[in-house]
C-alpha cells in the first residue's frame, strides 16, 4: 500500500536524504520517496505504519502529517495553527515598528521614519539569516529567481541585507539603498507570488531557518511594505 504523507522542516537535500534514510529504516516500509519543493513524503508500505511511529522515527526538526485532500475545507483550528506559525512574524515585525517610532516620538518625521524602519528591518533580518549560513542559501533558492539562477547569490544574500540595515541608518548613499531595495524584494516577492499561486507548500526564508516559518501571503506583504516604502522615499528624495 502507498501512503503520502506533507513533511514540514526540510530546507535543503539533505534534509530530504535525512527523511527517506529514517523512514526506510522502519519495518514494514518498502520504499520513501521525498519531494522536496512539494515537501510531501510516498511511502510504500507492506502493513500500515501510524503516524505516530512515523513521526517518532524522524529527527525532531521535521514534522509529518497526512497529506490533506486538496477539496477539504480548512477548519478553524487549522487557520489558527498557520497563524500560530507566524506568530514570531508579527511580533518581530512590531517591535521593529515601535523601535522605529521610539526614536523619532519627541520629534516626528516620517521620512527618518521610514529610512529607519528600512534599516531595522534588514539588520534584524539579516541576523536571523546569518546564524544559518549553510541552510538558508538552500531554502531561498526554492522560490527567489536570482538566487536560483546564481547560487552565490542566496549566499551572500545575508550580507547584502546587513550592508543595506547600515546604510539606511547610517544615511548613507540612501538614492542606492533605495534602488537596490526595489530590485531585490521585487525579485523575491516574484518568487513568493508564484509560489502561492502554486500553493507549494515550502518554507519561508525572511528569517532564516532557525525559526520554521511557511511560506504564506505574510511574506508577500511584509515584502510589499518594503518596497511600497521605498518608491515613496525615492521620489521624495529626487522632488525635493
């Protein structure tokens, strides 16, 4: 009999070898064939083997669960489990916000705002990007067109983010900072679009891997936000 099963914590190929190794090790199982892109798990089996077993089998950082029917609604406690997921999005994602206001309260500028916000925003990203140098580049490469076509690319990525964190706070070369922001979060924000459209399920790598984030329409906005912020700062740096 063949089962499929969604497998979630996997970011690169050897954490694909790492799941079929382990699931092939159980009795009972004939063959595992993993997917990567789909993070979905086939596996032959001679007698039922319960998830449980399944999931005791595996390394702590992948869950597996039964792949779920494309034509069953989505209850309430499965939207919540998403936004469970996503709950150290937002709370990053607020402090940031509030740190940016705190510095600029007693004397409001929106401009200054925003260039900090920007900076912010990159360098505590980038910070979670770079405690994971060898796995990122492997779960950014799955949606980000550059970094698939240039794979040196989702390498230094980490870098690029923390050299454009400085410049927005530092106020340096901010015209540069600001078209650089446009054509990088475009880039990536093409890739999270199709990957939505595609509804692969595949991790997102805004911060790292050291937090297990699902790619969702989150990622697109928070993307959006940057990029929306930096058109209105381009334009009010060349009019004014």
């Amino acid at each position: 009999m063949q089962h499929r099963y969604t497998v979630t914590g996997m970011t690169c190929n050897g954490c694909k070898a790492s799941v079929e190794k382990h699931l092939k090790a159980l009795p009972n199982i004939i063959n595992a064939s993993v997917n990567l892109e789909k993070a979905e798990a086939v596996v032959e089996m001679l007698e039922h083997v319960s998830i449980k077993k399944l999931q005791e089998t595996l390394p702590e950082k992948f869950s597996i669960s039964e792949k779920k029917n494309v034509f069953t609604s989505i209850n309430s406690e499965e939207h919540k489990s998403e936004l469970q997921q996503l709950k150290p999005l937002f709370i990053i994602f607020g402090y940031i916000t509030i740190a940016a206001i705190l510095m600029h309260f007693k004397n409001w500028n929106w401009s200054s705002f925003m260039l900090d916000f920007m900076g912010l925003f990159y360098v505590v990203f980038s910070f979670f990007k770079i405690l994971d140098l060898k796995g990122f580049p492997e779960s950014f490469k799955m949606y980000d067109p550059l970094a698939k076509t240039i794979p040196v690319y989702a390498k230094i990525y980490p870098f690029i983010e923390l050299a454009l964190g400085v410049m927005f706070l530092m106020r340096i070369e901010i015209p540069i900072a600001l078209i650089l922001t446009i054509i990088i979060l475009g880039l990536t924000t093409v890739g999270v679009t199709k990957t939505l459209l595609a509804k692969q399920a595949i991790q997102c790598a805004c911060l790292g891997t050291a937090l297990k984030l699902p790619m969702t329409k989150a990622t697109f906005i928070e993307n959006t936000i940057m990029i929306i912020m930096a058109i209105i700062m381009l334009i009010n740096t060349y009019i004014s």
